[in-house]
C-alpha cells in the first residue's frame, strides 16, 4: 500500500529550481533513501513533504490525505509526520529530558516511562537525561533529537542526514539501530544522506536527485546494477566503462566478448562494477590481455591498475582481494561475473 505520493513537485528559490518536476511514491512501511550530490534538492524535499515549504506546483498525498497541493496546504503540526533536520535544532533552554518529552501530551500518565524508553530506544546513557544540549556531543545531540520525534508517533519519519556528525563505526551501528527502532514501530521513513554505501545499505527504495531532477528511483539493486546514466553510476559506486558493439546480446569490448543486460544492437557503452572483474596471472599472450601498471594495497581490498593490450584507453581499476595479489609488470588476463549494464542514449 502507498503511503505517501509527490506529483509534480516543483519549486523555485528566485533564480535556483531547487525542484523539477518531482514525483515519487513510497510504500507503508517502507524505508527510502533520496541521494544526490550537494545542493541537488533533498532538503527542499523533505521540507515540502514536512510542510515546512509549500511547493509552486505539486501534490503531497499521505495516506489518503491532500496535504499540499500547490501553495494550499495542510499545516505542519497536523501531518503526523516526524523530521530530525541536518541541524538537529534541539531547544537549548530544555534539557534532554525536557527536550525528549516536548512531544508528548503533558497529561500522559506514562510520560516519564516514554521519556524513558525513547531514550534507551536511541541508546543514550539516562545520566544524560539533566543535561542540556550544549553539554552533548553532536551525534548525541542528534540521537536526542531523533528520540524526541519518535516521541511524537510520527505516520511518516524524515531523516535529513542524521549521522553525518557520527564517525564511521557509530554511524553503522546507530544507523541499524534506527532501522530496527523504525521498523519495530512499523514508521515508514525517508532518509536524505550523501553516503552511498548508507543509503544502498538502509533502503528498500533508493531515490536520486540531480539539479531539482529525480534522476531514477528504485532498488538498491537495481539501481546499483542498472543505473540509468554515467554520472547516477559513478554517484553509487566505482564503476568501469569501455566503449563496445553488441551484437546477438553479446559486446564486443577491450575485454573481449561480455554477456549485457536488455536487448540493444550497435555502439554503446558498457558498465561493469570493479568486483565483477577478476585478475588472473597468465603470461601466455592471449588476445584481450593487459599488463598491471600499478599495484595499491589497502588491506582487504587492493586496486591494480590494468593495462589493456592494444586500446587507447586509460588502465583500468580493478578492486581486488590481498589474496594472490599480481605484482607490477605481471601479464593477466580479466574474467567476467555476471553481465555488463548498457546505458542507454
Ligand atoms: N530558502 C532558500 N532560499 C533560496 N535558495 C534556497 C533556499 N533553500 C534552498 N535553496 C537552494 O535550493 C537548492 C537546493 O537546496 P537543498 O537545501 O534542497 O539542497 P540539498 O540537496 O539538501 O543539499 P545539501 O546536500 O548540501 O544539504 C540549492 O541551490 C539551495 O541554495
Ligand atoms: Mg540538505
């Protein structure tokens, strides 16, 4: 079932189109991620569907209810729906006990139980609950923030790069953590994140945005797998790109002859993502062999640097394992795992 529907959304800022004709749906339930470099809309987004901003042209539909269409819309205290914003704007006269139970109805009998669990839910020590939010690190101060939403019982969750503050190891961990706080609550969510590997790993359905433009929405599988263009690749990974003729579902590249994706014919240009590509050490002088001009260990994952035999094309950049690691000059030969993708013009 569909819980939330944007058709048509556009918006200007003077002379910035920060949205172009934005429709999306997302499912009851479910956890989307919206993508995309800087400045590319995703702020104005969720501030449109919060309805903190009305958009020039559009709807909004949740649930069943006209939220926004054009500037007429629903306020946003009475959408039901939960934002933890890029600055996680805490009240700095409250402190997190006063700011977790801001939500939540001064007459509840319960309150001090729910202040209590939301804060377990987001994994904060209680010695914090009297402290204000200048005595609290940034990736608490977000985690507070997000507990003070949930407060809320929100339909709908919007999450505007709420872990950019955390380093790497906390980011993963309060990630799930959120994931499975969501999910528990049965709260659809939309995440905004620069992170690629973040967004492939948390949604079901992946949006990505590009100068006000949804680019393609979709799996993370597919999207990863299929991108629509060079660049929504790149944004989601590395990737390896050679010019290439198909003929009878078949290319004809640098690499020799690689099983595509779709039905085309003619000149195109293939992708394959780096682990699709295996380097095997063989000195015989095979067509569509290369030598390795660079070798770069980086632990569990090393990139070599191929060579191909006869193409005037840059070397290419294959992540491989430690293991059985060819040395600089070696010659090899590339193997392929799966189909190449076809970007079609
Ligand atoms: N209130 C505003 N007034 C004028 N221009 C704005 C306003 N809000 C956003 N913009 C412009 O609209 C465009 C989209 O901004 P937005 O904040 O949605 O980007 P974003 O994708 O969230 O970027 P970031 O990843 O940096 O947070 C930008 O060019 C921005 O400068
Ligand atoms: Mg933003």
């Amino acid at each position: 079932m569909t819980l939330l529907t944007i058709e048509g959304a556009s918006k200007r800022y003077g002379q910035v189109q920060a949205l172009d004709n934005i429709s999306l749906e997302v499912t009851a339930g479910s956890r989307t991620a919206v993508v995309g470099p800087s400045g590319s809309g995703k702020t104005t987004l969720l501030r449109i569907i919060a309805g903190f901003e009305q958009p020039d042209q559009g709807r909004v539909t949740l649930d069943g209810e006209l939220l926004a269409d054009g500037p007429a819309a629903v306020p946003a205290h009475k959408r039901g729906i939960g934002i933890v914003s890029q600055e996680g704007a805490l009240f700095p006269h409250l402190d997190v006990a006063g700011n977790i139970g801001f939500g939540i109805a001064r007459g509840a009998t319960d309150r001090d139980k729910r202040v209590l669990d939301l804060l377990d839910m987001v994994e904060l020590d209680r010695g914090m609950l009297t402290r204000r939010p200048h005595q609290l690190s940034g990736g608490q101060q977000q985690r507070v923030a997000l507990a003070r939403a949930l407060g809320r019982e929100p339909r709908l969750m919007l999450l505007d790069e709420p872990f950019s503050a955390l380093d790497t190891g906390l980011r993963e961990n309060m990630r799930k953590a959120v994931a499975r706080v969501l999910q528990a609550a049965g709260i659809t969510s939309i995440l905004v994140t620069h992170d690629q590997a973040e967004a492939l790993s948390y949604a079901d359905q992946v949006a990505v945005l590009r100068d006000g433009k949804l680019v393609q929405a979709g799996s993370p599988q597919s999207l990863y797998l299929a991108p629509r263009d060079r660049e929504t690749a790149l944004f989601l990974g590395d990737a390896v790109m050679l010019p290439a003729i198909i003929r009878n579902g078949h290319a004809d590249c640098a690499l020799g002859h690689v099983a595509v994706d779709g039905q085309h014919q003619g000149k195109v240009e293939i992708m394959l993502r780096p682990e699709q590509i295996r380097v095997v050490t063989d000195s015989s002088e095979q067509p569509y062999g290369g030598r390795v001009v660079e070798v770069d260990f980086g632990g569990a994952t090393c990139t070599v640097a191929v060579s191909l035999d006869g193409v005037a094309l840059p070397p290419i950049l294959i992540k491989t394992s430690s293991v059985a690691l060819p040395s600089r000059g070696d010659r090899v030969r590339l193997e392929i795992a799966g189909k190449a993708h076809v970007f079609v013009r």
